[in-house]
C-alpha cells in the first residue's frame, strides 16, 4: 500500500523554540550561539518536523494560532539547510525558504540539551 504524494507525517513536535535573527557567517569555521543575544530571543513558538515523500521538513509555528512563521525544507543529510552551531549543542542555524525561491538563515535554540538530541535524531531517522 503506497501513501498519497502529499501525505505528511509528524516526526517530531517540540513545543518551545527560540528564533534569534543572526548576521552573515562571521568566519569560514562556522557561526557560535554566543554572538546572538540569547537572552533575547527575536520570536519563540512551537517546531514541527513533519516527513513528506522523501523530503524532511521543519517548520516554525505559533504556539497558539499554528500560523506558519516559516519552513526549512531538508532534501539531503547533512545539508546546509541545518548546521550545528561551534560552541553549544544546544543552538542550530537553519535555512528558511519560501515558494518564490528566497531565503534567509535563523538561529534557533532549545532551553534543553534532551530537546537538541531529539531534533538530531529526527531529521538523521528520516534519512536512513
């Protein structure tokens, strides 16, 4: 029994991420957590990884309304759609995207260490 093309499964839902607005890569090694204002988050809400086909999904929601803040579609593991921070296992740099082709990189982070290895493991389970 095959699913319908736009059957979407739910991997993973975290109920609390922070999203915090970053500058451009400071160096070729990679972004640190600690440059952001982490004690000020620019927006938090809830994060749903939702599997489709064969694409992995992240999407940014409102805890409340579940409006749409914005999408990181994953195509292949690792990706540059998602990459670990330097200095915290804890904070992620993700590539939001639109359906016009545009996109912008956002930092997100958990309040626990147990909520990043979740994430990890999600998206690395949908690519096995």
């Amino acid at each position: 029994m095959s699913l319908p093309a736009d059957f979407e499964r739910v991997l993973l839902v975290k109920p609390e991420v922070a999203v915090y607005k970053i500058g451009p890569r400071p160096s070729n090694k990679g972004y640190r957590a600690a440059d952001w204002n982490l004690g000020s988050p620019d927006w938090s809400g809830r994060m749903r990884i939702v599997s489709k086909g064969d694409r992995c999904i992240i999407r940014l929601e409102d805890k409340v309304t579940g409006q749409l803040f914005g999408e990181c579609p994953i195509d292949e593991w690792p990706s540059i759609a998602v990459e670990t921070v330097l200095d915290s296992c804890r904070y992620f740099v993700i590539r939001l995207s639109d359906v016009s082709g545009r996109y912008a990189f956002i930092g997100i982070g958990f309040t626990d260490r147990g909520d990043s290895f979740d994430f990890n493991v999600a998206i690395s389970d949908h690519f096995k």
